[in-house]
C-alpha cells in the first residue's frame, strides 16, 4: 500500500461556502505539501479539479509529480458515459492511475444501480485501453448493493473506495463497508472521528479528530486490508472542525494532516 492526500485533506485551505481564504491554497502547493509530509500519492477531486486548470499551471503539476515520483489520482462525480469518458481520456494524458467516482446525478440525487451499471458497462474498455482503475465511493451506497453491482460488471479495471467516514450517513457502520468491500478496494480514505450523545440524549453529533486519536480502529482495518492481499492508495483525509478564525481552522487541518501521516506510518512505512 502507498500513502497519499487528497484536495480534502485541506478544504478549508483551498476554500469552503462562505469560508473562502484570501489565499487559497493551489494544486502545485498540494504536490508541495505531499512531498513536505513524504507520500506518494495527491489525489485532486471536484474542489480542486485539474481539468479546469489553464494549460500552463497543468503542465507544472504534472512536471512536479514526475520528477518528485508522485502518483496522481482524479475524483469527480457522476455516471454521464461521456463525462467519464473524458475523465479518462485526460486521467491517461497527464498520466494519473486512479478515477474516484461519487455515484450522484447532476441534481444531487443517487444514481440508480442501474443507470451506474450500463454506464460502466459501456467505458469499461476505456478504462482497460488507459489502464486506468475506477473505483465507486462507498458513502452514498450501501456496502452490499456497492458489492453486488461491482460482481455485475465484471472488470479488473473497476473496484471501490472505501471511505471511512461517509457511511455513517447512509447509516451504516465504516466496518461493514471494509468487511463486504475490502476485497475490491482500490482506494482507501481515511477519516477518524468521534459519535459522542447530544447532552439531551435525544440524537448523536459526529466530529472530525486527527488520525489515531478517534473512534477508528486503525490497526483493526489496515489488517483487514492487508490480510486479503490487495493493494489500495491510502489517501488521508479529515473533517477538521471550524475554529474561531478561518486563519486557525486552516492551521490545525495543516497540523492533523501532519500527525495523521506520522500515525499511519506506523502501518505503511514506505
């Protein structure tokens, strides 16, 4: 497994509705930041989408993660043909392995099992002439339907990325996700948290915490994933809670991303 981040492992720093920062932080200070925190992999997603880069600022990423050996990965969302078709075509032309996909409509709503199915049906030897892997975020799908619809449309070339976080909204338990998908996982994002009781009781609240420091059981799932012998990117991510200024908010997202790549190192050394 290759450790890397993610453009939301520092949302707040690139800018959020209503917390946009004077400076926001750019794709090459992205690439810049993974080689100050020593990974391997930038996985650039809809806040921060290359494609929408003039050519020049694109051309400098790309250079920056040839010479620095750094793996780029693409997210996007939604099933359009056409609009995966072009995500691969420009995953393949600046050399990035990995197209995460969030299965949602332009409309905001879920996809159905079977609109995804006939869209990966008909680019699935787009992905195996780019040799590029697509994997399906867990966090708007149940585990099993995810599983199941994986098994339909049959692909080395197709996998999930299980988040670790995201499914508790669906609700369900980030271990089911690892325990039904794991053996399909192409990338892994982790996001520690902690479920604590309102002070009423009446109903739960759900916060971000530095890698290692919440209710995820780390060890737990990186020897689940190591023990079916798959190799997914492991993107550290995080839900850093909003501070007094956005000055301070964007400082501690800067400092969890660096205790939560010191934490993982403890499973993935290299």
């Amino acid at each position: 497994m290759k450790l890397g981040i993610s453009s939301y492992t520092f949302p707040w720093a690139i800018g959020l509705p209503g917390a946009l920062p004077s400076e926001p932080l750019k794709p090459l200070q992205l690439m810049e930041k993974a080689q100050e925190l020593g990974v391997g992999i930038v996985q650039f997603g809809p806040n921060m989408a290359l494609d929408k880069l003039p050519e020049k600022e694109l051309r400098e990423v790309v250079k920056c993660a040839d010479s620095r050996k750094i793996d780029l990965e693409l997210a996007t969302v939604g099933f359009d043909p056409a609009r995966l078709r072009f995500q691969i075509q420009f995953a393949q032309r600046i050399g990035a392995i990995l197209l995460k996909i969030t299965p949602e409509r332009p409309d905001g709503n879920l996809s159905t099992r079977m609109e995804i199915a006939e869209s990966l049906r008909s680019i699935v030897d787009d992905l195996a002439n780019a040799e590029i892997g697509l994997a399906i975020d867990n966090g708007r799908m149940p585990a099993q339907e995810l599983n199941e619809l994986l098994g339909s449309v049959r692909s080395r070339w197709l996998g999930a990325a299980i988040d670790t976080a995201t499914p508790l909204a669906i609700p369900q338990g980030w271990q089911i996700s690892v325990r039904v998908l794991a053996h399909r996982a192409l990338s892994l994002h982790i996001k520690d948290f902690v479920v604590n009781p309102e002070e009423h009781g009446m109903g739960y609240s759900i916060k971000g915490c530095p890698a290692g420091k919440g209710q995820l059981n780390v060890p737990w799932l990186m020897e689940s994933i190591a023990a079916i012998r798959v190799e997914p990117s492991v993107i550290l991510e995080s839900w850093t809670p909003e501070q007094e200024t956005l000055a301070e908010t964007i400082a501690l997202e800067h400092e969890w991303a660096r205790q939560g790549v010191d934490y993982l190192r403890r499973f993935i050394p290299d």
